[in-house]
C-alpha cells in the first residue's frame, strides 16, 4: 500500500507559480493504481471524472528543485493538482500531476485530467459535449451526449456527435450504432452515410463502406471527397478502373482535393 510522507508548498521557478505537493512512497504498480483510484474517488465526490491519462516516459524536464524535494521526503512518488483551468465555452478541467520515480532513477511523468459533470437539460448537454470534444476530451463529451440522448432521446446532433467522438477513441461498434441511429432519424443527409462510410472504411468493412459512400454520392454528387474516399477503397481493393473514375471524378469537382491528389 501506498504510504504518505508529507506536503509542502513551492515554487518550481520559470513563472510556473507556487503550488502543494504531496510526497508518498510505493513498493509496486499495484500501489500506484491504488493511490490513483484513491484521488480519483476523492475527485468523484466533487462530481470530476477521470477523461484521460498521458504518460511522458523518462522526463527530462523535471524540474531539479521537485527531485531534491523527494529525496528530503524520502519519496518516490510526488504529486500536485492543478488549479482549475476553464477553457472552451467555460469547460472545467483538473489535471493532477504525478512524477514516478523509478528503479534505474529516471523520472516518469504522469498526467491525470478530469472533467466537472454538471447536471444540466438536454441541449445544454449538446454544448457542453460539444465544448469537451472540441478540447480533444472524447470521453467527457460522450459523457454529456449520453446524458442529454437519456433526456431527449430525438436530438439527431446528440447522436452524431457522440458518434464521431466514439469513432475518435476507436469505440466502433458505438460509432457505426450511431450514425446509423443518426440516419435512421433522417436518411436524406449525405454526410451522414459518408461518415458511416468512413468508420466502414476504418474497420476494414469495404463493403459496406462502399455502399455508404455511394448513398452519399447519390443524395449530393457534387461532393468531391464522397468519390476521393470511395476511390480510395477501390484502389485498396485493387479495382483500379473503378477507382479511377471516383478519382477523376472528384478532381473534376475538386483540383485541390487532397486525398483524390494522393491516390494518384
């Protein structure tokens, strides 16, 4: 189990500004994990939810004066939470810092972001899972759209956009379920099957990638990326002659479109 072994408040210099750490020691992973679940239930009671984890492996920049503040604490883990930061359309996030000491001495760096779940209605749902994705915090939003598809479970934007978070972290099968939700609640919007289409695409289900990419082309043929990405499924399927006319074709449309430039 992990096992605390003091705080303290300073400033790590370079206009970072002056910030609490905690200083712990563990034996394993296993105690890591537990003193992260520890946080995060901390977190939870405040209504923040872990979104994400980023690890940067034997950090280099990690500052002199933190590693001689472990060594006084006798420590090999060392943490600090940073103030809340609001970005986007006032979105809250906390990212909780943590510098691993391990055995050969070299440093990794832990970061833990979690964001603030607000109970809202629906459409305020829309736009705060909108505020997240657009922050590249897919699990956030799909938090939001979920919640707001539970409220009102008729907004097409709800479905769509937590599709294509979905597809962001490679959760398919939720992002194919979806837009073809999405579509089923309005089957004459091209951009609709072509980004079914392009999930297809991603999975290797060419055929049915295909199938959606024509329904595009029939319900907008003006639309020069619906024929540059089906002539690239073509071209991975090594049916040249069809994907040079969806290539030819999209040029046509488009000279500058940069997939049907790179097929060639």
């Amino acid at each position: 189990m992990f096992e605390y072994k003091g705080s303290e408040q300073f400033d790590v210099g370079k206009s970072h500004g002056e910030y609490e750490y905690d200083f712990f020691t563990i034996k394993n992973e296993e105690d890591f994990l537990a003193l992260m679940n520890h946080y995060g239930l901390i977190f939870k009671n405040f209504n923040y939810y872990l979104d994400g984890h980023n690890v940067i492996e034997n950090n280099s920049k990690l500052s002199p004066l933190v590693q001689t503040k472990m060594k006084e604490h006798e420590a090999n883990i060392c943490l600090t939470f940073f103030v809340d930061e609001y970005m986007k359309n006032n979105i809250g996030i906390k990212e909780l810092v943590v510098n691993k000491k391990k055995l050969n001495g070299t440093y990794d760096l832990h970061s833990f972001f979690y964001y603030h779940f607000e109970e809202r209605n629906a459409l305020d749902y829309l736009e705060r899972g909108l505020a997240y994705a657009q922050s590249e915090l897919h699990n956030a939003a799909i938090r939001y759209f979920s919640e707001g598809i539970i409220l009102e479970p008729g907004i097409i934007h709800l479905y769509y956009f937590r599709g294509i978070s979905c597809h962001k972290i490679k959760n398919f099968e939720q992002a194919i379920s979806d837009l073809s939700k999405v579509i089923e609640l309005d089957p004459t919007e091209s951009t609709f099957y072509s980004l079914r289409g392009f999930i297809f695409k991603d999975i290797n289900e060419n055929n049915k990638a295909i199938s959606d990419l024509s329904k595009a082309i029939e319900l907008d043929p003006t639309e020069s990326s619906f024929y540059s990405m089906r002539g690239s499924i073509f071209k991975g399927i090594n049916n040249i002659e069809k994907a040079k006319e969806d290539i030819t074709k999209a040029l046509e449309i488009n000279p500058k479109d940069k997939l049907a430039k790179k097929c060639f």
